[in-house]
C-alpha cells in the first residue's frame, strides 16, 4: 500500500478541485483525509478504501514515482555550481535511504566558500532525534513547518526532490511574541553574547512577517545576522529594528495596551534590581518611543 506520509494535508486541500471529481469521489477524498489524519474508519470504511482508494493511490504513485529522481532547485543564481552538483548527487543517494520523504539540501553549504556542515532537512509526520553522518547534518522537521515562517526562508536557496508548493504563513507570530524575543536577546547579548544566533535569526525573520516585508533567505538572514553581530553597538541597530516592526505592524491598538503594562512591569524591577537598572531603562525608554510614535 502506498505510504500516506508522501502526502501533505494542506496540499491535498489545494488540490482537491483537481482531482474531485475527475479521480476520486467527495466521499472518497474524505477517507484520504481521515487517514492522514489518523482518525479511525469503520470496517466498511477501512474495505472500500483498501480496494479503491489505495489501488487508485499506488497507480498514481507508479505512473509519477520519476519524480523522486528529480530535484527542484530554488535560488540557484546563489549557489556555487560545484555545491549544487555536489547537493544533487547527496539528495539522489538519500532518497534511496529515506524513501518516500521530502528531503531538502539547504544552508550555508551552498552559497559560502566555507562551511562547517552540510544541512540535509527530512520533512515527517513525527519528531525525531537530529543526526550526523561525517560533514552531513540531518534534520528532522515535523509537516507543520510547511506554513512557518522558518521553512519560508530556508527553502529559498534549497535544493529538494519534491517542488514546493508556497503555503500561507500561519506561525503563532505576534506582537506579544515579538516583544518577548526582544527582551530575550537584549538579555542574551549582555549575559550570553556568544550563543544568540538562533534567537537573533528568529527575530529577523519575525520582524519580517510582523512588517510585512518579504521573508529574507537563508543567505540574507546569514549577512543580517553578521552585521549586528559586528556592529560596535548592536543593542542601538536591534532597538531600531524592534521599533520600525512595531510600527510597520499597524497593531496601534495592541501597542497603546501592551507597552504601558510592560512599562510599569519594568519600573518595579528597577526599583527592585537596582544592580540592572541601565537594562530596564533601555527597555523602557524604547516603548516610550513607540507609544509616542505610534500617537503621533
């Protein structure tokens, strides 16, 4: 039987218009997508769709199976020739190993003259445990990934044996969110300046959706990431970047009734923490300033 875990929830949505009725039945297409989403079938559900569904499945499989040996390749103005040839003949060997998965080469691997791994992304139904094979850094993401703003920026310059389809972003990124990210790098850069490119990349990238700019790649968030790293005063470029976000969100409203309690939040550890009082005042001055520029 054809493994469902080749198929994508959201996708098929998509495309039901496609292949309803020409392929399969309205009611058929509702056993597809209770068996992808694991709910039970009763008896008489279970038989129709192993005589039917399943065998329309696997012929469709076998009629479009040469797909996994083709790669689909994003960005490729950006990669260095020799790593995209180096990349394909990796994904063509892993997809014998990991069949029927989405498997995506993506990283710094190629676009930078140096680098320290090769990130191989293997796109399944469950979590699992990451793993290295010599320089190959296997990582697992779960489907939910498809519609994050992460996965928007990280196929970009990708090279991947399935074509992907663009899905709206759906991640839980808020303003609530976004102002908790910013004290938590702001508190990283002073306590743990060496280990906050992660959450320096995730602002970046929820700076973006909040401002409704485009959604940089992987290699224009690496140079975004490098120069507040460099910079003599990264607290100052951060800040500015915290406060055009907030601004550029037109979340006015949420704004004038989330600052003014974090405000006063911040005040009364001040008063408490004396020893980290240069820390909350910046905070505080800074949503001063976009309260004052968003009444403006």
């Amino acid at each position: 039987m054809l493994q469902l875990e080749n198929l994508n929830i959201t996708h098929l949505k998509q495309i039901k218009s496609s292949i309803v009725p020409t392929l399969f039945t309205n009611h058929q297409f509702h056993l597809i997508k209770k068996k992808l989403t694991n709910q039970p079938l009763t008896p008489s559900e279970r038989n129709e769709f192993s005589r039917a569904i399943s065998k329309r499945l696997n012929a469709i499989y076998t009629l479009t199976n040469k797909q996994t040996n083709n790669t689909f390749i994003y960005g490729q103005e950006k990669i260095i020739p020799s790593r995209l040839k180096q990349a394909t003949k990796l994904l063509k060997h892993y997809i014998r190993k990991f069949p029927h998965k989405h498997l995506l080469v993506s990283g710094s691997f190629l676009y930078n003259k140096t680098y320290n791994d090769i990130d191989i992304f293997i796109i399944s139904k469950y979590e699992k445990e990451d793993f290295k094979e010599k320089k190959n850094h296997f990582n697992y993401l779960t489907e939910d990934v498809y519609s994050s703003a992460f996965f928007n920026s990280l196929h970009k310059i990708s090279i991947s044996n399935r074509e992907i389809i663009p899905h709206p972003i759906t991640d839980t990124i808020s303003l609530d969110t976004f102002i908790s990210l910013y004290q938590e790098l702001l508190n990283d850069l002073t306590q743990n300046p060496h280990s906050i490119k992660h959450t320096l990349r995730e602002f970046l990238l929820q700076s973006s959706y909040l401002s409704n700019a485009p959604i940089p790649d992987s290699q224009q968030l690496k140079h975004q990431t490098e120069i507040i790293l460099k910079t003599k005063k990264p607290t100052t470029l951060l800040k500015n970047i915290f406060i055009d976000t907030l601004l550029f969100s037109k979340k006015t409203s949420e704004i004038k009734t989330t600052l003014p309690k974090l405000i006063r939040s911040y005040q009364e550890l001040s008063n408490e923490y004396p020893q980290h009082q240069s820390h909350y005042q910046h905070i505080i001055f800074t949503f001063k300033e976009v309260i004052n520029l968003a009444n403006a």
